[in-house]
C-alpha cells in the first residue's frame, strides 16, 4: 500500500511538471483550434497529463536494480483468462465479506479496473471517441503495458521484473469499456471539441490575458530558438573536438538574431503585421486612415513596431555588457503598458500609433487578401472599440 501511495504522488510531481511544459502550447492550440481559450479544456489538459503519468507510475514503476533485479523478481506470464476466479474462491473460505474485499488479490483486481476507468472518460469526453474505440484502445495500452514488464521494459533489464498477467489486460480492458460508458455522466460538463470550433471564426473582444498570453507564446518561441542554437553549437563543438572555439559565440548571437527575425520581423516584412504569437491568438496591429477607416499599415510601419521592443532587447544581448543591459527593462515596460493603453496595444503600438484588433473582425476597406491560415478578415473599427479598455494612455 505503501508503494501506490508513493507512485500516485510520484505521478502528481510529474503530472504537475508535464502540465507547466504543455500550458503555454495548449494555450495556442485552443486559440487556433477554437478561435478562444476554454477553461474547462485546459482543465482537461492538466487531467490527461495526471493521469498518463499516473499510468506510467503505477504500471511500471519503481524500477529495481539492473545487477539483482533477476534474483529479487521472480517475474513470470500468466496467459489463462479468468483464472483469479479460483484465487477468489479460495480467498472467500473462511473470511467474513470485509475481510475477503479487503485482501490484497481483490484489491489487485479491483485496481486494475479502476486504474483505466479515467483512460476510457477521457478518450470518449475529451477525445470525442466511441465506446469501441475506447475500449479497444484500453486493450492495446494494458497489452503493450503488460509486454514492457515481461520484456523487461524492453530488455533493458536482463529478466522480467513484474509478472505479466492476461487478468489485467482483462480488468484494464473493462475498466477502460465502463470508463467509456460513464463518461458522458462524469465529464458533462466538459465542452466538446467539435462544438467550440463552430464558433472558431467569431470575431472576440480584445483582452488584457489575451495579449499577455501572445507575448508569452513570442517569448518562450525566442527562448527556444535562442537555446536551439546554442545547444547545437556547442554540440557539434564537442563532436569536433573543439574546445570553447569562438565560433560558438557567433551561433549565439546569430540565435538571437535569428530568433527575432522568424518572431517579430519577417511576418511584419510578408505583409502579417502581427508576430508569430499574435496570430496565434487571432490578434494583429492596424492602423487608422485619415478618413477614419482601417489599413495594414506600410512594410516599414509593420517592420518598425515589430522591432520597438524586440530590437532593443535583442542589442542588448548582442552587446552584452555595460548600460546596453538597460534596454532589457524594454520587456516589461510593454507588459505593463498592456492594461494601460487604447486596445491593449501596448508600447509598440503606443509608439507607431498602431491599434490591437481580432485578425476575424470582417473590415469592407481591407487593401490586403485573408491569408489563408489565419482564417479570415483583419481586424475592423467595432473590434478596436469594443476592446478599448479605461485608460489614461492613447
């Protein structure tokens, strides 16, 4: 018992950590998926990260030692169907009913079909699967489970260090199947996928968390690309047998750069505007025309904003040194500015008087053609209106 109340732990810590590094692309997919962010799929989200490494925890861990684990483990197959029947009628001789539930054999089974009770819920609600698929899906996953224990999780150990048992792809093949059933009941509330994409192209208010979680989405893309370079220098230097060369200095930089220029520059230089983490929550920049209407704005009115806050923080890491670091404060200058400004346009906008709308909001006077990934028309006066938050910047 000791064991399942430390692996169910075990699977909390790592089911929290999987959750923290697919929170920020979750949130993407639901905005490109559904055209706005769901909670109750979020939700959902944190639920399959918990319980897959629940199933990972429970099923095969905890790992023995490679040099005893043949000695310790006794391993073993059991390929009879049904055969805890008889473990159950020899287990009741004697035993009142509480004492009988509560032996280890029982419990054992009961477990197994418990355990893949959400892993039916789950395909079925939140993957939108039947009961079959469900079902059948449960039968494979406790197969290739029950195969990596007797293979020694795929002979990386010499023997088998847990017993394979076609009982418990029978009990987990029926928890999955009940799971199914019951999960229209348990996950009621949970918004199915199809019915949040009808509404996929429907124009949404402007927001302060919206345009935070773009910056997020451009920053962690920046971070990666930065990193990206700098890991593969550093392991092709090693592979050349290079030690701290210059070179790796250079892809340093030419990271940063490059990071800025995929992020921020060349979507305003290809007639986007927006960066790669305003698309992806249906947001873009326009710019207000003499007679009151809407435009995309010049190349290098685009090119200009894109760069108000990227260019700095990228010379600054260039530069590296002195009062040059100063211009890093840039970043959380315009997360600030965010709740403060017209449409939540922030300091690039506030600089090159450009306006944060919804890339759907349909504008009659739009010079430039829908690009086709991003669903539909740019952004329209009632949508920088209606998103305009009191403020006491313009």
């Amino acid at each position: 018992m000791r064991e399942w109340v430390d692996n169910g732990l075990l699977a909390g810590v790592i089911g929290a950590a999987a959750f923290a590094a697919l929170f920020l692309p979750g949130l993407a997919w639901q905005y490109r998926r559904f055209g706005r962010l769901s909670f109750a799929r979020l939700l959902g989200l944190a639920a399959v990260c918990l319980y897959a490494t629940a199933l990972f925890t429970y099923t095969l861990l905890p790992l023995p030692d490679r040099a005893t684990v043949c000695s310790a483990y006794s391993g073993g197959v059991n390929l009879r169907p049904f055969s805890f029947i008889e473990d159950f009628r020899r287990l009741a001789v004697g035993r009142t009913f509480t004492e009988f539930v509560t032996t280890f054999t029982v419990l054992q089974v009961a477990f197994n079909v418990v355990l893949f009770i959400p892993f039916g819920v789950i395909l079925r609600r939140y993957f939108a699967r039947s009961i079959l698929f469900a079902t059948l899906l449960g039968f494979v996953t406790s197969w290739l489970i029950e195969l990596t224990q007797l293979t020694g999780f795929w002979f990386i150990y010499p023997c088998a260090y847990r017993a394979a048992d076609i009982d418990d792809v029978l009990a987990n093949t029926l928890g999955a199947f009940v799971g199914a059933v019951l999960a229209p009941l348990l996950l009621w509330w949970m918004p199915r996928a199809q019915q949040l994409q009808e509404e996929r192209l429907v124009p949404r208010p402007v927001t302060v968390w919206r345009r935070w979680v773009g910056m997020a989405i451009d920053g962690t893309l920046v971070v990666l690309t930065m990193w990206g370079a700098g890991v593969g220098a550093r392991v092709v230097a090693v592979l050349l047998g290079a030690r701290d060369p210059e070179w790796v200095g250079w892809v340093d930089q030419a990271g940063i750069v490059g990071a800025t220029l995929i992020v921020f520059v060349w979507p305003a230089w290809n007639h986007l505007a927006a960066s790669v983490g305003q698309t992806a929550v249906w947001l873009t920049p326009r710019w207000r025309t003499p007679d009151g209407g809407w435009h995309d704005g010049s190349r290098w009115q685009r090119v200009l904003r894109s760069l108000i806050v990227s260019g700095p923080w990228t010379l600054a890491f260039v530069v590296g040194h002195g009062p040059w670091l100063w211009l890093l404060l840039v970043v959380p200058a315009a997360i600030v500015l965010v709740p403060f400004t017209k449409t939540h346009r922030s300091l690039s906008g506030l600089l090159t008087r450009a306006y944060i709308v919804d890339i759907r909001e349909a504008d009659a006077t739009r010079a430039l053609p829908v690009h086709p990934r991003r669903g539909g028309a740019g952004g329209a006066e009632a949508a920088a209106g209606s998103s305009a938050a009191p403020a006491s910047l313009s």
